[in-house]
C-alpha cells in the first residue's frame, strides 16, 4: 500500500510538474517573439529572484515536517512551508536589519544554510503518500477541465513581459511606478546604504509595514548593484502572484480536482496579476498571504468538532490561518481591514461551539496573526509614538521628525474622497467603474458573476456562507472606508475566486462543463483587454540604464546628477522624490513630509536662512522640478504648503539666495512651463 501511495504521488507531482513546466515553456516562447531583450530578463532575473525566495520556501518546508502538519497531504505542505518560509524570512531581514546586520556576506551565507537546512528537512517530504481526501466523480477524474490551465498561458506571458520593464516604464494609472521609485524600492535602498533600518523623518512610507519589500532588500543586498534590482523585484512579486495561484488551486482542490482548477485559473487569468507583476508592488504577496489564510481557515471549518488523529485540529488550522492573515497584514495595513477582520468576523459566525469556544478560537488566531506583524506596529510604537503611523495619528497624536499635526491633516485629506464623491451615489458610481466598468477589466465579469451567480441552484452550506460574508465585508469597508482605489479591489479574488469554485461542488457533469466553459470564455474577454492594455502602454521591456544614464525623453537630468556633477557634488531635491535611480547621495521629502528647506524659503526676503541650512546640511546643488511642484499643487499639495504667488517667484527667490543655474531641461512633450526641471548651484 505505501508503495502505491509512493507511485500515486510521484505520479501525480510529475503530471503536475510537467503542466507548470509546459505553460512556463511557452509562456517563455511567447515572450521571445515579442521581445527576445524580455525573455532574457526574464530568465535571468527570474533565477535571481528565485535565488532569494527558493531558500525561504524549502526552510518553510522543512518546519512543517517537525509539526503534525506533515500528516496532511502534500499539496498543504507545500503550500504552508511557502507561507512559513517567506514570511519568516521577512521577519528576520526586519529584525536583522534594525540590528544593523544588513552585510552582503551575512546574508549569502543565511541564505545557503537555509537553503541547506530546507533541503535536508524536506528531502523526505515526497515518501508520505499523496492522499486524496475527497471524492471526485467520473468526470471530474477526466482530463477534460484540466485543458482549462492553457487558459493562463497568455497572462504568464503578459506578467513576464511586463516583470521585465524596469521601474518607471509601467504604468500611467500609477504614474508609471511612482510610489516604486518613491518608497517600494527606494525605501529598502536607503537602509541597504545606511546599513540599518531607522526612521526616514523624510518619507513617511518607511513608516509602513514592508513584508514584501524586506524580500526586495534583500535582493538588493545578495545581488549588488541596488538600480539594476528593479526587475528582480518585479521578478519577485511576479513569483507572489505565481503562489496566489497555486494557494487558490490547493485551497479548491479541497472540494474537487475541478474545483482546484476553476479557483486557480479564475485568479490567474484576471488581469490584475499581470497588471501588478510590472509593479514592484506588495498586492501579490497580499493576495497570497490572504488566500492562504483563507484556505487554513476554510479547512479549520471542515475539521472542526471532528477527531483529526495525528494531523492538526481546527484550532491549528487557526493558528496557520493567523500567521497567514498577520503576513497579510505585515504587507500592507490593508491587510487588516480586507483579511484579518473579515476572517475573524467569520471565526465568531461559523465555527460550530460555544460562544467561550468561539472566542478562544480567535484568541489564538489573534495571536497567531501577532508574531509576524506585531514587530512592525513595536518598531513604530518606538519611533513615532503611533504602532499604526501615520493612520490615525489623530488618535495616537505620533510627533516624530519631519511630522506633526498639518502632516496628519494633510495625509488624512489627501487619502480620502473629495467632497463631490462622498455621497452613496457617486461611492456606487465609483465602485462600479472599477470594477465592472473597469476600462481595462482587470477583475473580468466571469470572476465577478458566476462566483455569486454560483451560489443558486446548489446546496448551500456553512463555507459559502462564510465566502459571502467575507466578500461582503470586504466590499463594504472599501466603498465606505477607503478613497476607493481600484488596485484595493484585487482582495475580492479571494473571496470570488473561492466562490466560484464551489460552483462545481457536488454539480452534475454538465454543470461543471458549462462553468469550466465559462471560465474559458472569461479568461480570453480578459486577455483581449490585457494585450490592448500592454501594447498601448509599452515598445517593451528595456534595461533600466535608459533612465540612469539619461538616454530616456523626461529622464535626462537622473543621467546629468549622475554622471555629470563634480564627483563630491551632494545635491538637494525640491518637488521630486523618485529617488531609486540616482546614485549619489541626495536628499528628498515626500509630499507629506515637512520639508525644511522649503520652510525656510517661503516667506524668507533675501533667503539667507534658507542659504545656511542648504550649508550646515552639506548640500551643494539643488534640484528643483518645477512640473512635479505644478502637479503637487493641484492634488496632495507640499508641506509647508506653496502658494501659486510662492510658486511662480520660486526662480527668482533662489537667485536672491544665491543659487546660480546650472541646467535647465524642458519637458519632453512641451509644456508652458519656463523650466520643467532645474538645477542649481549655491554660490560661495
């Protein structure tokens, strides 16, 4: 009997390995046609990123071993060993790094003995027999639905190619990677350099839970070269997106093999995984923590009350769920409102004891979410006063360098609704347009429709209920707690993707067939509006040095501060703050920040006190972008707060000051503007 289990799962993990393999290869092929520069990118950044995560996952692995998950099948293992192993790893860069241990050699030689550690822990892990642990009809044993898996290859392709544009080349909606070279990266750069983790009083993002981006860091550590790391971390949240596949694919397969398949390809084929592997953002790490926790969840309610002999109970379902649902939460505090409250709301409704019961449920699964995100609410509680800074600084009233009560207030306005849009209509008219009204389709109908439309027409039990509630509370916190952002909205695969799959729970074979045929059909609406999306924003993938040696339109002066600027030139930046690609020192606040050299400038007659700060600070050349000045203030606005009189002086307030201009660069498309960017020098 334990040979045969050995055959049926050696079997089953090649068929498997064989499917992945073959999309990848094509995949891979396909993105050659279009651009042989992106498939080598993708290759061979793709190996770096791996090289980063792979140690981290089979570590994950092996800890499973050691605990009575490893009487669980191995489709669980796996998957929990991912969600461990990743989220450990991010742990430690955190602490490692406010310890100030952030050497290259540290961390190549942590990553080996991981990766050693993880192999030797798991090497057994394929000798347990994969065990079927639902029944699966005639049909569902076919290999017919399995065809449904090509579907994805168009996305992979799309997510590849669009992981192989360096930072800045993708996408207008997010300014083309704005908040990449602002924070995501720019951020992990600043404490590569510092060597430590340490409060940034100039951006206020550093202040955020960064999970996903300690991965970023610590490519940037292994790896060198901290510019040329973009698309490794592209590369690495492409991979997220990967596992969020495979987490709705093992969380299905909890049903039946076609429910595994329709959850997987209902995530995969929706274009916002393709749209945010260009983006070296956190939502696909998000996305997989989430689903994840909401797998461990789903199956802490089938074995509830049960006797599970050797393998975990409900409550150690619990406990993988609330480590899951904090690494959510460690990604982005998002996490909080769209996995951890609504899993836990679902704890107290559907687990089936007493009220004491129920509560000491979500006792553990608090605790649980605790380990991996508490260090981050402990570091800010530390630096800021505020364990959730800069939310609700009202409440916790955090001063820290750089803040104070007009940030708070700045922030709190530029991140909600405007007036006009905050009655109940014109919130509806908002959600609808980003997502089924979305012009690019990113979530698609199928997902939106049959994953609700699949609840009719079949018995219904506690699990749907408790997807229901779950897409509903979600649903409800993003029209009326957050700006409506339409990147918030790629939470709801979680709950959908789910819900669809249960469309196929106990169906008839023409049932499933039908559903299997409708997921087809929504995955090519979606790839249409994909491909029209990428091609209307890309001449595709390019090496990030078109940016840093100034060879791109509107990027000239990056290559200017670079490479023309006298070797010990320190140079200030006023309006910009997408710092990733310059590779001297400068200084630079984020909009919401306080800036002190615009503080001193405004109001200041002959601008000598603006002078000897520029000096004291060790600064000797400014520079100014006028055009992102222009855009801050119409939207966010600057801190302290620049009038339009104060704006259109600005040239000849520094030239009372005694800066001279250096170089001008006028903006690529033409503008009124008298200069799009200017850089000064101070005369001594």
């Amino acid at each position: 009997m334990v040979r045969m289990q050995e055959a049926q799962t050696t079997s089953g993990m090649g068929r498997t390995l064989a499917m992945g393999a073959a999309i990848v290869g094509v995949s891979l092929v396909l993105v050659a046609i279009v651009s042989s520069y992106g498939a080598i990118v993708a290759v061979f950044d793709g190996v770096a990123a791996l090289a980063i995560m792979v140690p981290a996952l089979l570590f994950g692995i092996s800890l499973v071993e050691v605990t009575r998950f490893r009487k669980v099948t191995l489709r669980w293992r796996v998957l929990l060993g991912c969600a461990i192993g990743l989220g450990l790893l991010s742990l430690l860069t955190l602490l490692m790094g406010l310890a100030g241990f952030l050497g290259r050699s540290l961390w190549v030689g942590l990553l080996i003995a991981m990766f050693v550690v993880g192999v030797l822990g798991s090497r057994h892990c394929l000798d347990k027999g994969e065990r079927d642990e639902v029944g699966d009809s005639d049909f569902l044993e076919s290999s017919r639905y399995r065809l449904l898996w090509w579907a994805v290859v168009p996305f992979v392709t799309l997510a590849l190619l669009a992981a192989a544009h360096p930072p800045g080349f993708l996408w207008a909606e997010e300014g083309f990677g704005y908040d990449v070279l602002e924070y995501h990266l720019e951020v992990p750069r600043e404490f590569v350099d510092a060597g430590v983790i340490s409060y940034l009083p100039h951006n206020v993002y550093g202040s955020f839970p960064a999970a996903t981006e300690m991965l970023y860091m610590v490519a940037m550590i292994v790896h060198g070269k901290v510019q040329e790391a973009g698309t490794i971390a592209n590369m690495i949240h492409f991979f997220f997106g990967v596992l969020a596949v495979f987490a709705a694919w093992v969380t299905g397969r909890e049903w039946s093999r076609a429910a595994g398949t329709v959850a997987a390809v209902s995530v995969a084929s929706a274009g916002w995984l393709f749209y945010l592997s260009g983006l070296a953002y956190v939502e696909n790490a998000l996305l997989f923590f989430g689903l994840t926790a909401t797998g461990c969840f789903l199956r802490a309610l089938r074995v509830d009350g049960q006797r599970c002999e050797g393998e975990p109970g409900a409550m150690g379902w619990m406990l993988a769920s609330g480590f899951c649902a904090g690494c959510a939460c460690a990604c982005k505090y998002t996490g909080v409102v769209f996995v951890l409250v609504p899993l836990l709301a679902s704890a107290l409704l559907f687990v089936r004891a007493t009220l004491g019961r129920r509560l000491r449920v979500c006792i553990v699964f608090c605790f649980s979410a605790m380990i991996p995100f508490a260090p981050w609410l402990i570091k800010n509680q530390v630096w800021t006063g505020n364990p959730v800074f800069p939310l609700a600084n009202s409440v916790f009233e955090g001063s820290p360098g750089g803040w104070g009560p007009e940030e708070t207030a700045a922030w709190d306005q530029g991140h909600s609704l405007k007036e006009a849009d905050r009655s109940l209509g014109r919130r509806l008219s908002l959600a609808w347009s980003h997502t089924f009204g979305d012009a690019a389709q990113r979530l698609g109908p199928v997902v939106l429709l049959v994953g609700l439309l699949g609840l009719v027409g079949r018995s219904r039990g506690r699990v749907d209920a408790a997807l229901l509630m779950f897409l509903a509370l979600q649903v409800l916190i993003w029209i009326f707690a957050t700006h409506l952002f339409a990147r918030f909205a790629v939470v709801f695969l979680i709950p959908l993707s789910l819900m669809l799959a249960r469309s196929v729970c106990g169906a008839s074979a023409r049932r499933v067939g039908a559903i299997c045929a409708i997921v087809a059909a929504g995955a090519t609406w979606n790839a249409v509006f994909a491909v029209r999306l990428y091609a209307s924003e890309t001449a595709g993938p390019a090496p990030a040095s078109l940016i840093y040696d100034s060879e791109l339109p509107g990027f000239e002066y990056v290559g200017f501060v670079n490479d023309k600027l006298p070797p010990d030139a320190k140079v200030l930046f006023l309006g910009e703050a997408k710092a990733f690609y310059f590779k001297r020192p400068v200084g630079y606040c984020v909009t919401f920040n306080r800036n002190p050299f615009l503080a001193k400038l405004i109001g200041d007659d002959d601008g000598q006190d603006a002078r000897e700060w520029f000096l004291d600070e060790g600064y000797t050349h400014l520079l100014v972008h006028y055009g992102e000045l222009g855009r801050l203030s119409q939207t966010y606005g600057t801190s302290p707060p620049l009038s339009k009189e104060a704006y259109a002086s600005l040239p000849q307030t520094l030239r009372t000051a005694g800066f001279r201009l250096v170089r001008d660069f006028a903006h690529p498309r033409g503008s009124a503007l008298e200069s799009y960017v200017a850089i000064y020098e101070l005369a001594r």
